[in-house]
C-alpha cells in the first residue's frame, strides 16, 4: 500500500511541475515576442483632456496633461532603461496599432487594508488581449510606485520562461 502511495505523490508531483496547455500556450507567446515588438501605448487622455477645456476647466485640463506627461515619461525611461527581451515601440494610445504584444498597466485603489494603498501590476497582452506575463508591485501612493522595478521583474521572468521553453524543446 505505501508502495503505491508513494507512486501517487510522486505522480502527482510531477504532473504539477509540467505546465498544461495555458502555460504552454504562454511559452508559446513568450518564443513568439522574442523575435517580435513590444508595443507600449502612451496615455494622451485626449478626450479626458478636451472634456475639461470644453467646460473651461482649463487649470484641471493642464493638471491632466501635466501628470499623464509625467507618467509617461517615466514609464517609456522604465522600458528603454530596463526592458531588453525584444524590439521596443511606443506609440500614444490615440494611435493604437494592431499588434501581436502589448504592454497595459492597471492600478487598483485602496488596495489592502489601508485605505490608502495601491497595486501596480504591468501586464504583456498578446493580440488576443491574453496576459503572457506579468508582475506586481504594492505602493503607498499612486505616483510613488517603482516602474523600473516592474520593467526589470518583467524582463526577468519572459528571459526565464524563454530558457525553459528551450529546454523543453531539448534545444
């Protein structure tokens, strides 16, 4: 009996190691980024912007404009700085493209339970809209999260799953 229990767990085991289909299909993607662009789409808020103007909240609309060019300074420095997997575009979100892979980041408010915490997470989508990879970072407040952090974690795990892709594939 304990023979076969043994079998079982280690059966078990190493069926849990093996990624199913969804994580091979994310190897998969992750193969076919490294020889394809990243698309990383710029906030212009535009329309946020031009809402603000028509109802001449010019100082709001200036604000907006000040803080999503802040950001985006910030986030394409991220990329460029920390970001070597594979071919980097930008682009602004009112020029979106169709394209294999791009990068979104979501922050989620009042995250955890303080009131005033946030999560960051910086995901790559493939053209299906499907997260190939991501990471995560928690923060104190929205403007004081760590993108390079998140870019350089990004690269490290897609540089990760490529090496185990080819071992894998015995290459």
């Amino acid at each position: 009996m304990n023979k076969y229990f043994f079998y079982f767990c280690i059966t078990i085991i190493l069926s849990s190691c093996s990624p199913g289909i969804v994580g091979l299909m994310k190897l998969e993607d992750v193969q076919a980024l490294k020889g394809d662009t990243l698309y990383v789409f710029l906030s212009d808020r535009e329309s946020d912007i031009n809402l603000h103007k028509k109802y001449n909240q010019n100082r709001r609309a200036n604000r907006l404009q000040k803080e999503t060019d802040s950001f985006n300074l910030k986030l394409e420095k991220a990329f460029k700085e920390n970001y070597r997997f594979s071919d980097l575009q930008f682009a602004m979100d009112s020029e979106q493209k169709d394209v294999s892979f791009y990068a979104t980041i979501d922050i989620t408010e009042n995250y955890g339970e303080r009131g005033n915490q946030y999560l960051v997470q910086l995901n790559i989508r493939n053209k299906n809209g499907e997260i190939v990879e991501n990471t995560f970072k928690e923060s104190s407040t929205d403007t004081n999260y760590n993108l390079n952090y998140l870019v350089k974690q990004l690269n490290r795990k897609l540089d990760r799953k490529y090496t185990q892709a080819k071992k894998m594939q015995g290459q």
